[in-house]
C-alpha cells in the first residue's frame, strides 16, 4: 500500500506551479497590507488573517508534497530543496505580518484579539514569543540562513542515514528492517542484528558527530546569541506552551523511578531462563506458546480498526478512510526514510502516514500510534491551518491513548497464557516512550552543554546515561555505545524527546478517567482533540479536571505504570508454564 499524493497534487510539476503563485500571492499581500494594519477595523484584520492563514496553506501544500516524494525516495533531495528555496521566497513576503502585530500598540493588540474568534490563543502566543523576535530585515536574513545551516545538516543526516546498508545473513537491510531483528526470538538473530547495526553505523561516526556538533551549534548561535534566550531548552518550551519548571519537574519524577524499569528486566531476566540480559536481549519477545510470531499487515488494520470501532465511530470511521482512501505508505523500501510519522498535510487535503511495517507485533502498535496522530490532525482540520499544529506536548496525546485501545483490546482476544507477552510489550513500549526518551533529555541537556564533542565523547555520554536507567539489569556492550548516532530528534527537533514522557504521563491519566466511566469522556476527548493548538494545553485539560502545573500529576502517571508493572508480575506468579523461545 503507498500513498494517494492527488488530494494534494497530480504532479510535481502541477505542485510547483501552485508554490509559485503562493509566491504571487505573497508579494500582493505584503503590497496591499504592509504598514497599515494599525489602520485596520478589527473586522478587517479578521479579513486579513485570514488571507495571511491562506497563503501560508497553500505553501505548506506545494511543500507537504515535495517533503511526501522525498520521504519515500529520499534520493530526490534536491526537488525537496527546491521547493524550499521557492517556499523560503514567498515567506520573505510574510515575515513584516506578524513583526508588525506584536509592534503594534497593546490596546489596538488587545481589539484585535478580542475580535480574533478561533485565532485568539494564535494571537497571544504571538505576544508570548514577541520579546525573542527580531527586526524584520534580521528575521530575512536567518530565514535564508537556514537553508545552509540547520535544516541542511537535517537534509544531510536523512539522505545519508537512508542510503546506508547493514548486511544481515548475507542479506543488505534498510535501518528499519535491521532494527526489527531486534525483536526476534531467536537470541542468536538479535545479536547478529546488533553487530550489524553496530558495523553499518560505524564507519560514519565522524561524519554524525560533525552533523549534531553543527546542528547544536546552529541551535544556541540562534536562540541564545541572537534571540536571547536564558537557556537552550526554553524555545522548545515556548513552543511547547509549557514551563522550564514543569518539564524539570518531569525528568526529576522519571529519573527517581527508573527502579521501574530495572525491576521489570530483572523480572524479564529470570523469566527467559538467562544469567545475564545484554542490550540486544531488551526486546526478546515472552512467548507461552509457539504461535506464529509474524503479523500480516491486513490482520494488523482489522484489529486497530476493531480497538477504534470499540471506542468511537469517529475514530473508526476516520481510521477507515485512512486505509480505503490511501493515506498510508506501508511497507520498508531502499531510500525510504525510517521510522514512521503522520504529517497533517493542509485542512484542505488530509494527513499522510509513513510506516516501515516488518510483520512484528510492535508494528501494530506503530500503526494505532500514527493513526491516533492522523485522527488527532484530521479532527483538528476545522480550525484552520495557523491552529491545527499542536504543541509536542500535547500532539502525542492522540497517538499514546490509540496505543491504550489496542493494548485493551488485544487483552480482550488473546488467552490468558499469551498475555504476558501483551504485558511485556506494552510495558517496553511505555518503558521506550517515558523512561527512554527521558534519557535522550538527559543526554541532550549533557551534548548541549559541552563545547565540540568527539565521536568517543557521545559515546561516553551516550552509555553513562543509558545505564542510569537499567542500573545492574541489563549490561550494555561497548557496540550500543554508537547508536546515539541514528537517533533523528537530535538532529531535526533538539529536546523534542521530552514531550514523549510528558504525553505518555497525561494519557495514563486520561485513560485512567475513561476506564473509570468519567461522564461523557468520548465527546470530551474528541472536542478536545478538534480544538488543535487554538488553546493551551493548560486550559484544554481543564474539562478533564487535571492541571498540568500540580506536582502530583507526574506522580499519578508514574502510579499507573506501577500497576502495569504489578499487574504483570501476578500474570507471572499464576502463570505456571514455562516459557519457550522460539
């Protein structure tokens, strides 16, 4: 299954040419309004909103496409560069709009405001962001910048890490199918899937090093020496809409538990019959049984389709379109771009998944997380393409909670001697989304802080913080020490990681208030969804009852991960057959 790109465009030629009159267009509104919004009605402004919103849709159409064509075949960097190049134009035209808002006097801001219906928190968060903003001529100037600096180092990374090949078997692999053998059974298969991940890496540590030193140091020249910010993390926080206080608050709760995760892979140790558990063992499947281990891609729709339709109509029925209208790019290919996403596209098409599916019962979690991200940006279409983006924080909601329904209805279907399997798996993914990524915080915050770094200087810090977590329960061999390295957030969306931990916490939360019978959950949490970033997420919340500033709400999280864990030791305590590997 690949994608149907015609809801957007037919061609790239028909693309391009859309790019370019959004390019016109953008000339025109800068003739027709530069300098004179301080004469405007509120009406008016209104008017001009929403013409400013408009071009910018039409960009992000032209660039969604170009961006959709270089994800599946990332040898057509160029084309993508292009269309930036073009793109990076026409936003020349629309910088002033925004500079001349937040430069405007407070009283005429605030009747704009008042008069902004659906755009008021857009507003707002304009005024928030105001005292980071630069005069216009010097926003021109990064703007153009950025096509040679960061965002060509993140070019850079993605073309080169696709075109790699690991040798498996006398097989070549792409990342994303070498990495799978790292759930296998077979504790031979994962160690030869270790050793190949490790040798395919490593003739290009300099070069990867060399791109997040640039990628780092573009970062802080950008938001501490020419924005001013206090520290390096607090323009993810802005965007974010949350506080330095709050995510410290976070990474302080995750790393005084991580004996969570320490205790469940001695668990995970003793029920696999080893003396010792390596890095490459993390992800060895708990099997009872010798039920086939892979998964078609069919029975994987059926059955997030099922866990949706269990929930809600409308997620099922988006869920459907996504799968009957071609929304989705399925399986691996050589210079496809690994991992997975949902990109939002434009209110006028429709959002596109990206999936590098391998057969594995983690892929069905990968399909419900994206297409909880899809149902999430399509729901959120309705208020417009400057709102429909959400804060990280928040955009992970969707995907998390669609994780939640598969892993219940996957407890529903399955016997009682496959369940600790389930259990084992949606632990590692929780384990993967709060406690990992809290790492990569850790090692992030470290990197930032240092000057240039050598290969072995990752390295270092890559190790020291990743054993933190497993503390004397999983040994890692110096081969992991390298795999700092294929990790993209680091490169694309420095502390972007953190975002992941605060989701996974809030929908513990709020799966917590449904499978409690909370009144009319289902029309609050899609009502909550629709609203995309026209809110902060502080005040979306408020219907739930939960405030995201309170200390114990970190806490409840992690509560609800102790249960998970408790749950799975007595499945372990009553289970009297002895597992088999296959």
């Amino acid at each position: 299954m690949t994608w149907d790109l015609t809801p957007l465009f037919s061609s790239l030629t028909e693309a391009e040419e859309f790019l370019k009159q959004a390019e016109f267009k953008a000339i025109e509104f800068e003739k027709n309004y530069k300098s004179r919004l301080y004469t405007l009605t509120p009406d008016e402004f209104l008017n001009v909103l929403k013409e400013y919103e408009e071009i910018w849709e039409n960009i992000g159409r032209s660039l969604t496409y170009a961006y959709l064509e270089f994800a599946t075949d990332t040898s057509k960097g160029s084309i993508l560069a292009k269309f930036q190049e073009i793109a990076n134009k026409a936003e020349e035209h629309l910088i002033w709009f925004e500079l001349e808002f937040i430069y405007l006097p407070i009283d005429k801001q605030q009747q704009f405001i008042d008069n902004a219906g659906v755009y008021k928190y857009y507003l707002i968060h304009l005024q928030e962001e105001a005292p980071y903003k630069l005069s216009e001529k010097e926003e021109k100037i990064l703007m153009k910048k950025d096509l040679t600096s960061g965002s060509a180092f993140s070019r850079l990374f993605d073309e080169h890490i696709s075109r790699l090949s690991f040798f498996f078997k006398g097989e070549k692999l792409s990342e994303e199918e070498v990495l799978s053998k790292l759930y296998s059974s077979d504790r031979n298969e994962r160690k030869k899937a270790q050793v190949s991940l490790t040798l395919g890496l490593k003739p290009h540590q300099d070069l990867f090093a060399y791109i997040y030193n640039q990628v780092k140091k573009d970062w802080k020249i950008d938001f501490i020496d020419i924005r001013g910010y206090d520290n390096v993390e607090e323009p993810r926080h802005l965007s974010n809409k949350v506080t330095k206080k709050s995510v410290d608050a976070l990474v302080k709760t995750v790393n005084e538990n991580t004996y969570l995760v320490e205790e469940y892979y001695n668990l995970k140790k003793e029920i696999l019959g080893y003396d010792q558990l390596f890095d490459y063992d993390r992800y060895a499947p708990i099997k009872l049984t010798d039920k086939q281990e892979e998964i078609p891609f069919e029975e994987a729709k059926e059955t997030v389709l099922n866990a949706f339709k269990n929930f809600s109509d409308k997620f099922y029925e988006i869920a459907k379109k996504a799968f009957d209208e071609n929304w989705i790019d399925v399986y691996p290919k050589q210079g496809k771009r690994g991992g997975a996403f949902s990109h939002s596209a434009t209110p006028h098409a429709h959002p596109y998944v990206l999936l590098n599916y391998t057969n594995q019962r983690r892929d069905i979690f990968t399909l419900a997380h994206e297409l909880g991200h899809a149902i999430h940006q399509y729901l959120a279409k309705d208020v417009g393409y400057l709102n429909q983006d959400t804060p990280l924080t928040t955009a992970e909601t969707a995907s998390i909670f669609a994780e939640m329904l598969l892993f219940e209805e996957l407890k529903k279907s399955l016997p009682k001697n496959e369940l600790m399997e389930i259990y084992a798996g949606k632990l590692e993914d929780i384990f993967a989304t709060l406690f990992r990524q809290i790492v990569f915080t850790n090692f992030e915050r470290r990197v930032h802080a240092a000057d240039e770094l050598k290969p072995q200087d990752y390295n270092k810090i890559w190790m020291e913080e990743n054993q933190k977590m497993f503390g004397e329960s999983v040994i890692l061999t110096q081969n992991y020490e390298i795999w700092w390295s294929y990790i993209p957030h680091f490169i694309h969306s420095p502390f972007y990681c953190y975002s992941y931990s605060y989701a996974q916490l809030l929908v513990l939360t709020l799966y917590k208030l449904y499978k409690n019978g909370f009144e009319n959950f289902e029309e609050k949490y899609i009502e909550f969804l629709s609203q995309g970033g026209s809110l902060p997420p502080k005040k979306q919340l408020e219907m739930f009852g939960v405030d995201i500033e309170d200390e114990n709400f970190w806490q409840n999280g992690i509560g609800a991960v102790r249960d998970l864990l408790n749950e799975f030791k007595e499945l372990k305590e009553t289970n009297d057959s002895e597992p088999t590997l296959f």
